[in-house]
C-alpha cells in the first residue's frame, strides 16, 4: 500500500492502477471512495473483498462529465436535467436505469444503477486520468465508520489498497444524498450531504420516501451501519444514568449536556450548525472510537437540512449494538 500526497504525478499514477484492475483509495467532498475500474466486473470484485462487503449491496459508479450519463444509463438526460444542472458536481447520486455495458456486480443485478459526480478536484481528475467510470464505496471496512482522511483509510485498509491519494480532510464529511428517478417520479433513497430542502426547491416537488432493505438498489439503505467499535446509543439522562459507571465518550451538538462528566466530549458544532456538524461528524467519531473509552453516547440532533443525514447515520450506528 502507498500513500501518497495528491498531485498531477500521484493520480496519473493511481489512475494506471485503475486502468490495471487495481484499487485506489481518493478523496471526494463526502467521503473517501475505494476505487476500481466500474466497468471491469474482476476489478470490482476486488472491492467487496477488501471491505467484506456483501454482494447484495449496490456500488456507485462515479463519473466526471456528464455525457458518461449516456455510457452507463439508458435514461432520457432531460429527466434529470434540473438535478444535474443543479448539483453536479456535487454530494447528488442519481439511481436510474442502467445500459447493458454496467457490470451486474456494480448494481446487484438490479436493472438500475447509481451515478454521481463527485465535487472534488482530486477525484474528477482520477476519473478523467483512468478513463473509466470509477465505482467506489465508502473506503472502509463494511459497516464501520465512513473515512474523511486517508488516514483512516490506511487504519482500517492498510494493505487491502494499492494506493491512497492524500487529498486533506472530506469537506461535507457524510455521504451523498440519493434520489431514484422513475418516470416523473423522485424517490429518497438515502439522505445524504445535500439536503432534502435543496433538491425539493430545485424540483418544485416533494420526494416520495422508498424503503427496501433487504434487496437495496443504493448503497446506505441497510438497518445497521457507519458504527464504531465500542458500543454508540443515543444520550439522554437516562441512558447516561445507566452508562455512569464506564468511560464515557460524549458526541454533542448543543450546551445541554456539556456539564456532564464524560471522559473525553467532542462537540460537532458551537453554532448549532448541521453543516459544520455533517463535516465534523465521522471524524469525531473516530477520535472517539480511538479513545480510552467504554461507550459513545451521542446527543440526537434537529432532522432537518443535514440533521437528517446525521441521525441517519447516528441511528444505524446505534442498531447496530441495539
């Protein structure tokens, strides 16, 4: 595995990786994304083992112009015009439906597929290098925290990946969110790092809510994710009550609970702002999860603008130790 400071040489060498069936883990505004060639189904296999990721579960393909829209998807480029002249590049993954030349690993064998174009300079210049749509999910092992830094990538992948391209730290710092588009039809797959508000505005309707976890076509759409490795709930007084006796990390966004006696408190935000909060949120949890604590009790937060892809997040880590 090298790690590698992004810049013109590191990507056009990280892009023959691609270009070789290899993996490559990059920055994007959301997350770090674990690469592989989205068209070589061989490459691609390569992600699910290196994450431990079930089949089952979708992968993204990322492109950096839009005429790739018309590479990997048969739909009509006016039904998504708004969305796409309003977001991309940007925290947008699109499911629509797919063309015969998408690899049945990348969708799960769902006639459907989900793109997006990612915002970062490092990633679009990748993607442009390789050649390639690159599918990519989360650079993590599968259903533990999303990576902001390549540092965290390097913890939890070492040498799983051939190469990491250090872009600095994830601005938006949760993952996309997903619209599937069906007909004149916009279904919420998963909140993400664009907010509902925004893409309802752009539309001039609302999204209708879609739910189906046990044969998902998006990733993020499973019961139980994005958890650390100690126990996480939510806080109140009662579960601190019960909790009072452990090492205690506390993950908070407002004043409420800052004279309680935790051990280590990470404050997503002094402002009460949910974008600051999205940004902060995966690492903090991090630096919780690498603290000398017994439990991370989190402080639920407002759902609206990027509150809901933070209590998204929050409560599938929760589930996971429920």
């Amino acid at each position: 595995m090298k790690l590698l400071q992004a810049n013109k040489f590191s990507i056009e060498e990280a892009a023959q990786v691609i270009k070789d069936g290899g993996l490559v883990a990059f920055p994007t505004e959301t997350v770090y994304g674990l690469g592989a060639n989205g068209l070589n189904p061989t490459a691609t296999a390569k992600i699910f083992a290196a994450k431990g990721r079930p089949r089952f579960n979708p992968l993204i393909l990322h492109i950096c112009n839009i005429s790739q829209i018309e590479q990997i998807s048969t739909i009509d480029l006016k039904t998504v015009e708004k969305l796409t002249q309003a977001f991309f590049p940007g925290p947008l993954t699109l499911v629509v439906p797919k063309s015969n030349i998408v690899p049945d690993i990348i969708t799960a064998g769902n006639p459907t597929v989900a793109l997006r174009m990612p915002k970062h300079p490092v990633a679009l210049e990748l993607i442009k290098a390789a050649g390639v749509p690159i599918a990519a999910p989360s650079a993590n092992k599968f259903g533990k925290l999303s990576p902001t830094t390549a540092e965290h990538v390097a913890s939890q992948l070492k040498s799983k990946v051939d190469i990491i391209l250090d872009g600095g730290q994830s601005s938006v710092g949760v993952e996309s969110t997903i619209i599937e588009v069906t007909g004149d039809d916009y279904f919420l797959l998963r909140p993400g790092g664009l907010s509902i508000e925004d893409i309802e505005s752009v539309l001039g309707k609302k999204l209708l809510k879609k739910e189906n976890h046990d044969n998902p076509n998006a990733p993020g759409m499973l019961k139980y994710h994005y958890a650390p490795n100690i126990p996480i709930h939510f806080l109140d007084d009662e579960t601190y009550l019960q909790n009072k006796d452990k090492k205690i990390g506390g993950l908070l966004f407002s004043e409420k609970y800052l004279n309680y006696n935790f051990n280590v408190t990470k404050v997503l935000t002094s402002t009460k702002n949910s974008v600051e909060a999205a940004a902060n949120l995966f690492f903090m949890l991090h630096e919780l999860e690498n603290s000398k604590i017994d439990v991370i009790l989190a402080e639920p937060i407002p759902e609206k603008g990027l509150g809901k892809a933070i209590m998204d997040r929050l409560k599938k880590a929760v589930n996971t130790y429920k």
